[in-house]
C-alpha cells in the first residue's frame, strides 16, 4: 500500500482525536498499528501528538520497520517502549493522551502513569476498530483477493469429501493450499463431519465421514494481511428429508439477509432478519450466535450483528452473513458469505454455490 493510504489513515486519526479534544494517543494493539502505518511485526507502539508522529520499536525491527513503516518518525532502541519515548522527550508534560482502553492492562497502564505521571491519561474504547470498519479502497480489494482464492480452494478439496476421509485430513489440505496460494489460512479452518457439524465451532478431529454426514466447512484464506470468512455445509451420499428441510432454512435465511442488508440498516435488525426467519420455521432455539461480524485485519471486527448490537452499518464496511442450525447429535448447517455494504444493498463477495451439495 502506498504511503498516501497511510498518512490519510494517519490524518483521520488526527482528526478524531482533535473532536474528542485529546492531544494525542499511545497505540500499543499491533492491528491498530499495522492498520495505522504499515507494520506488522510482534513488537511496536505508536505514539501520535500535536508535535509529531512516532514509531517505537526494538533492534529486531530496524530493517523491517525501515521497509514496511509509511508515514511516522522510528525510533528504534533498547528498553521499554515507554522508556524510549521519555528518553527522547516526545511526550510534553500536561499533555491530555488517549490510550486503547482495550488493550492495555492494568500493569500497562500503571507503568504509564509512572513514567509519564504529569500527563492525564484518558482511555479510548473502540478508536481505532471504528475508524478500521470503513473500508478504503485498497482494503476492499484485499478482501476480493482473498475471497477469490478461498472460493478456488473450496471447489479443490471437494474430491476430499467423501465416505472414510478424516475432518483432519480436509483441514490439512485447506490449511497447506492457503500457504502456497496466500498469505495462509485467514483462521484455524472448522471441518466437522455428522454429529460434529452441531458444533459451531468444532475443531477438526481424526472421525471419518459417514454417508448422511453434513459437513461444515468453515475456512478461508488471507491476502495483504486481510481476511476472508466462509462457510459451506455439504452432505456425503445422500440428503434425507429433514437434511433438506434444514439446510433450505439455513439458505434461505442466509439469503434473506443478504437481500436485506445496507448502509443505515442497524446490526441489530439484519440479525432480526436472518433470526426471525428461522424461528418461523420452528428452528430459533437452534441458532445460538450472532449473524455475522466484520472482517480487516483481524477475522472479527467492528461492527457485530447480533441481537445486542447498537452499531449502524455504513458504507464500505465489510460483513459476514452466517445464520446456522445445529441439532446436538445429528448435525448443523451454516452458510456464510463476505458482503460489502453499499448505499442501497450488498455486494456479494463469494461465487461458491449456496445450493445443497450432495457428494457421491
């Protein structure tokens, strides 16, 4: 990314801070300053104020932090972050600074006061994960990217699916194709076979598949540091009744919020959509997670669809779209698809048939 993306970022920031009528922020959260300025090593701050724009990091980092950090002054030594910055007075006493409220311990934040006990700190919650659920343009065709190459690897591994191949050994495949193909695996894939399917968030184990087994397959690749998120559900051998009564739910509901979805539509009610319809049907008990989340940096971001949240979709934010039902013991389905939100609709990133897939 070029480092007009990074000062522009840099400038919202400024811009922020300055409405909450703050000096200046100390980010310790590594995606907060990936997203900020570049950087995506293990060990770094950012410190902004009305004097200057800092990077701070240790020796490990010189040469990295020299490539890859667009837009801020380094400062790269031995010692604490905080030691580095009072070292070279870039903290002015009487200063009024934010700092991420959630992600700084208690230990952090005591050793803050130490060092700098004549500046009033004021802890942010939320910052810098709103100012990252807008999508720039570069972002959104980080995401495409990854979404692409996870719908391609989908459609490789169907051959795996069938009657005596392991959950572990699709998980394997999956997590060896993102590597070779992308930055690697956007999360540990979910690849849960018959009963374990009813488990949202299974880990794949050694269970064979077995003919009626639906299989959920939650799992995507990452590109540029952006992740993709997405989830099939298919059938080995043959598709009952009660598996087609099911999964036309899931779809259908799925899909019910995805021809819903917009800009100004609350989080809360695209839940209510995908929810709704499914308690309809009989089947509410059985769908116990929210509807989708956002994706960036992280695989969970800002904003939340569930019952709970108070966010306002806007344009540019990324979405997932995931209802599911899930039988203790018999099975579950989920679909999920990676959605931009546009002033009048969604664009539906993912090309992976949503129609049931009966494998022979």
């Amino acid at each position: 990314m070029s480092e007009q993306i990074f000062t522009q970022r840099q400038d919202n920031l400024k811009n922020k801070l300055a409405e909450m009528g703050v000096d200046g922020i100390l980010l310790t959260n590594l995606t907060s300053i990936r997203y900020l300025c570049g950087f995506n090593g293990s060990a770094a701050s950012c410190l902004i104020t009305t004097d200057g724009s800092y990077f701070i990091s240790d020796g490990r980092y010189d040469v990295q932090s020299k490539n890859q950090v667009k837009g801020l002054e380094r400062f790269i030594d031995f010692g604490t972050h905080l030691s580095i910055i009072e070292k070279n007075n870039l903290i002015q006493n009487g200063l009024k600074l934010g700092f991420e409220g959630d992600h700084t311990s208690v230990s952090q934040f005591k050793a803050m006061q130490d060092v700098f006990s004549n500046v009033n700190w004021e802890s942010t919650s939320m910052l810098m994960e709103n100012l990252q659920a807008i999508k720039d343009q570069s972002e959104l065709d980080a995401i495409r990217t990854a979404v692409e190459i996870t719908d391609v690897i989908y459609e490789e591994i169907i051959p795996m699916l069938k009657v005596g191949t392991t959950e572990k050994d699709v998980a394997i495949q999956l997590v060896t194709r993102y590597r070779q193909e992308s930055d690697g695996e956007a999360y540990s894939p979910i690849v849960a076979g018959g009963p374990n399917s009813a488990l949202p968030h299974a880990v794949p184990g050694d269970r064979p598949f077995e003919k009626g087994d639906f299989i959920v397959i939650d799992a995507a690749a990452k590109f540029s540091g952006y992740h993709a998120d997405m989830t099939r559900t298919p059938v080995v051998g043959e598709a009952t009744d009660k598996h087609r009564e099911i999964y036309n739910i899931v779809k259908d509901a799925q899909q019910a919020g995805c021809d819903a979805v917009k800009a100004g539509m609350t989080c809360k009610k695209v839940d209510n959509v995908t929810r709704d319809y499914i308690t309809e049907k009989g089947y509410g008990e059985y769908f116990n997670h929210g509807t989708g989340h956002g994706l960036g940096l992280e695989i969970h971001t800002e904003p939340r669809l569930s019952h709970l949240s108070k966010s306002i979709l806007e344009v540019n934010n990324v979405i997932t779209i995931e209802p599911g039902i899930y039988l203790a013991g018999w099975g579950g389905v989920r679909i999920e698809d990676d959605v931009i939100i546009n002033k009048d609709g969604c664009e539906v990133l993912n090309k992976t048939t949503k129609e049931l897939v009966v494998l022979n």
